[in-house]
C-alpha cells in the first residue's frame, strides 16, 4: 500500500467519525488535519517521519480536497462524493472507512450524494 493510500484511508476514518460525532456545533463534512496526522503516526510508528508539506500537498492536489485554516488548525474539507471518488480511486472497500446498520444497495445512498 503506498503512502498516498494510507493518507486517503485516514482521512476517510477521520470522515467516518466526523459523521457519527453528534455533538453540537461540529461540522461533519470536516476533519482536522492533525487528526489525520496523529492517526497515520499511529499506523506508520513514531519513528517514520510525516513532512507535513508532503501531507498537504496529498490532501490538496492529489485528493483535490480543500483546507481551510480556523482556530490555529487545518481543516480538510470532504463531502460524501469525495470520499467515495477517494475510496474508488485507491481501492478502500467501504468497509474499512464506512459504517451502516444495513447493507445499502448503492454506496451513494449510505453517501448523500
């Protein structure tokens, strides 16, 4: 698996808990960059070293996904379509990043888009 996957299936999980959290005022079509960041640490070891340019530029230009810096951190901006456009593209099984109670007939009725 390259890095680039291992990013997109990070922020994928990151989107997944974002949309289960309900608790008031968070948004759920945004995950923190640092989240992504902590979490890919925790797969990678604390020895692998994460450039954040090289981060960015993945979450930005490769995934097409735009930030948005608030309150000293890094937003990354995600909409169920693009997950599902990320999921396709590196081949995560919606298993791995999606949860339902049911088996949905297509994926973007789970998506909403």
């Amino acid at each position: 698996e390259s890095f680039e996957g291992k990013v997109a299936l990070h922020v994928l999980q990151r989107f997944r808990q974002r949309r289960e959290d309900s608790t008031p005022g968070r948004r759920p079509d945004q995950v923190l960059l640092k989240e992504v960041t902590d979490s890919l640490r925790l797969d990678l070891g604390e020895n692998h070293k994460i450039d954040p340019r090289v981060l960015g530029n993945i979450i930005r230009h490769t995934f097409s996904l735009p930030t948005l810096y608030k309150g000293g951190n890094t937003w990354i901006t995600i909409t169920g379509a693009d997950a599902a456009r990320i999921a396709a593209r590196y081949s995560i099984p919606l298993e791995q990043w999606m949860r339902f109670p049911v088996e949905p007939a297509h994926p973007a009725a789970i998506l909403g888009s």
